[in-house]
C-alpha cells in the first residue's frame, strides 16, 4: 500500500486536525510532491542538501549532514528543537 493511500484511510479512523499524522518517505515523484503539499507537509532533512539550497543552509551544515550520511558511526549527537518552524525538530547538536 503506498503512503498517500495508508494516509488517506488512516483518516477515516481519527481527526487529523486534533492527532496530526506524521509518515517518513514515500514521496518518489513529482506527484507524489504535489499530493504531499496540498495536504500539508514538512520536508524533511535530505532537501537541507540539495543544490536549490545551497543559498538558505549554511556550508557547515550542509556538510555536517553529509558528512553522517557517509560515516554512520561517526554521527553527532542530535537534540529536539523549536528554534526553526516552532515545531519540535531533531537537529544536530552544535
């Protein structure tokens, strides 16, 4: 079953307005973009290091990023913040 489907039904059983409804990935395409926006949706960190923002995000960041997805075992510690949207956010700790 894919995301937007599991998501579409899941709402058939609770109030996404009182439990917000929170899916990691699935969002392969174009469509599956689009579909994700019109229902509202917060990226997650694998767009922190795409070209389009390489103006927005800071170098170090961007390379702190990179530099996890290539040595799992060397990751820094993260902790949950509020500094960016207001919504709890894991970062990396700095």
């Amino acid at each position: 079953i894919g995301l937007q489907s599991l998501l579409s039904q899941t709402t058939q059983f609770i109030d996404p307005t009182v439990y917000p409804l929170i899916a990691a990935g699935g969002i392969m395409d174009g469509i599956g973009l689009a579909n994700a926006i019109r229902s509202g949706v917060q990226m997650g960190t694998r767009f922190l290091t795409c070209e389009e923002s390489i103006k927005l995000v800071p170098e170090a960041h961007r390379k702190l990023l990179l530099e996890a997805k290539n040595d799992i075992n060397n990751l820094r510690p993260t902790v949950l913040t509020r500094a960016y949207t207001g919504k709890p956010a894991r970062g990396i700790q700095t």
